[in-house]
C-alpha cells in the first residue's frame, strides 16, 4: 500500500517515492559529499539532512533536472548521518550513512562489476565500510537495450540500492563503462568508445575531470590518484577507449604533477590495465611514478593476484568475477580464481595499512602489508 496520499484532481501530480539514491564526493574534501538521485520529471533539487531522524538542516538547488547532484557539509566525525530528498511532491524515505571516523578507516574496492550482475555483495555490507572504491568497468556497456547512456549506470544502482545509499561510491573508467557501440572482432569504421565518457561524467558527481582524479583522507594519511588507463594497446584506432596516456600527454604529466606533490603517506594509484602493458608501452616511464607510491590497483584480471614489483611498489587485481583465465603478473605472490574484492584497513598515526583479498562470502584469503612512504 503506497503511504503517500494521490488526490485525484485534474492539475495534481501523484507524488513518487525516490528510491535511486547514491552518494558520492565531487571535490578533493572528504567534509562534503553529494546526494545523487534521478526523477521522472524535471525538478528542483532539495536534501533534508542532520545527525538525527529529526533531520534539521536542508540545501535547495532550484535548478529544473532530472539527475539530482546536491552537496552537503560533513562538519562532523564518528557519527551517522541522516538524510531524505525531495524534488516537487516527489520524496525518498530518510536514509543514513556514517560519517569518516577518527580511528579505524575502511575501503572495499571492487573491480567489474559489469560483468558480475547479480553478485550477493552482502559481505561489503557487512564490512561497513566507510568509502567504496572501484578498479574500471563498473557496467557491461551503454548499448544494451533498456540499458542505453546513462540508464546503464541507473541499473548497477538498482541492483543494490541499500549499499549506494549508505556508502559513498567513487568510481573508475574502464573500457566497458564507454562503450557505446558493440567491439566487434576487428576495429569497425566508428568509434566503439566514447573516450570522454560523457554517459559516466554526467551520472556521476567525481573530483576534478572527473574520468581522472585524486581524493584524500588526511586523518588517515591517505591519497587515492585515479586514471584513464584500459586497453591502451588500442589508442590511435577505432577501438581506442581511453585518453591519450604516452609520456608527453596530459594525463601522464597531471600524474606525474599530483604524485610529486603528494604529501600523504599512502599513495595509491588506481587503473583498469594489466601493470605488464603499461610498463612494456611506456617503457617504464609511468612506473617510476608508481613507485613513488605505496600501491597500485587494478580492475583488469578476472581473478585475484598481488605482486611485489621492483622498487617494493605493491600490485593488486581484484574482480567481483573471478572466473577467468588466470594469467597472474610475473611477480606474483598470491592468485587465487574467486569471486573477491579488497578491504583495506587503515588505523590513525598507524605506521602500515592493511589489505585483504576477501571473498563473497566476506573470508580472507590473502593479507598484506604497506607501510608508510617517504615522500
């Protein structure tokens, strides 16, 4: 039985509950965050929040759309905080999410999620995690019927309304998440690939450019550095995905620029591209900026495997589907063919950060170590 009352007079609008919610952060500050909601009809933008049920405060944006992006502050740590949206008569239930805490700090990182529909992720919700993170194609691709643009990313809230409305959600670029046209065994005549990614950047509120960014967490010491690296083999044809990622590109010189400033004493990279590839086309060029950081993690593998790479840099793939042909990195020290993701654990002034490869079921199979860096 629906709770909201419809009069049945010729000029009203029955009012519908919002139920695609998700969360996310547009700048480098953790004291904010954006609530994200999409209507059927263009209206206003309104979140009602505060540390209560009883709610309090509330942002209004009067701009007519129907992709909602509103930011809040976050002036607190170590409590729950609660929110509801409206846009015209159309309202959400008041939901909650965790504000960054002051001790104990945990991140999941998922990988493919395009190509894990339907995969019981209870076991992230079960961590509690206060920040979710992922390695590149979060869908299949933005030409599935029903599923066209942005419609496609509509459909990976969907499937797990609870954990997007409760946990903020920063994403990263792979192929899949572009692809406007189907690849094919050959490069056709047209683009496969929307390399701006104009579908992802509109659905989603993210840091800088937003298809690269950077994001810190200086109670935890903690920077994570997003790129654009996926089938990089392909740049220059039709199957070209990502932006330009030769040394003397843009992206390579931001990277190089954001890694040298970095301060933080975890540091860690984030790209959907086997570490092998980048290494070989580059020549190692974009390795000897790797290496000034603590790890890096990728999306491209479909199974789990950590390396210890030259220079003590960490590398870790991780994949809700973990199924697939196991082609584990030449310095690899731990693979396993599993469903899994990455827990990291970090503790305040603590001198090493954990990571876990956990399964779905939420077990352990592989922990590590990264201390501190020197910047």
């Amino acid at each position: 039985m629906r709770l909201l009352l419809c009069f049945l007079v010729a000029s009203s609008v029955c009012a519908a509950p919002i139920e695609r919610i998700w969360l996310t952060h547009a700048t480098n500050d953790p004291s904010k965050i954006v609530i994200n909601w999409e209507t059927a009809a263009p209206g206003d933008s309104v979140v009602e929040f505060g540390t209560s049920e009883a709610l309090g405060q509330r942002v209004i944006l009067e701009h007519k759309t129907k992709l909602h992006h509103v930011e809040i502050p976050l002036e607190q740590r170590d409590v729950v905080y609660h929110y509801r949206v409206r846009s015209g008569e159309d309202v959400s239930t008041v939901s909650s999410f965790k504000g960054y805490p002051s001790q104990e700090l945990r991140i999941a990182i998922v990988g493919d999620w395009g190509y894990a529909p339907g995969k019981d992720v209870s076991a992230i919700v079960k961590d509690d995690v206060h920040l979710l993170l992922t390695a590149g194609d979060n869908v299949a691709s933005l030409h599935e019927k029903g599923k066209e643009g942005t419609k496609a990313f509509s459909a990976l809230i969907d499937a797990n309304r609870d954990l997007f409305r409760r946990t903020p959600f920063m994403p990263i670029l792979g192929n899949h998440d572009r692809e406007v046209t189907s690849r094919g065994p050959k490069p056709p005549a047209q683009a496969v690939y929307d390399v701006e990614a104009a579908a992802y950047r509109e659905f989603f509120a993210l840091p800088g450019d937003e298809w690269k960014w950077h994001f810190d967490l200086p109670g935890f010491d903690l920077r994570f550095i997003a790129l654009d690296l996926n089938h990089i083999q392909d740049f220059g044809t039709t199957w070209q995905t990502c932006h330009a990622w030769q040394p003397d590109s843009p992206q390579f010189q931001w990277f190089a620029e954001t890694m040298a400033a970095s301060t933080s004493g975890f540091v860690i990279s984030l790209m959907n591209e086997k570490q092998t590839q980048v290494q070989g086309l580059t020549k190692g060029a974009w390795h000897e900026h790797f290496r000034q950081g603590s790890a890096l993690i990728t999306g491209f593998g479909y199974f789990a495997d950590r390396a210890e790479l030259s220079g003590g840099l960490r590398y870790y793939n991780t994949c809700l589907k973990g199924d697939g042909d196991l082609y584990k990195d030449p310095q690899s020290k731990f693979h396993a063919r599993v469903d899994n993701y990455l827990l990291l654990i970090l503790t305040a002034g603590a001198p090493t950060m954990k990571l876990q490869f956990k399964n779905l079921r939420g077990e352990v199979l592989d922990t590590s170590e990264v201390a501190k860096r020197k910047p």
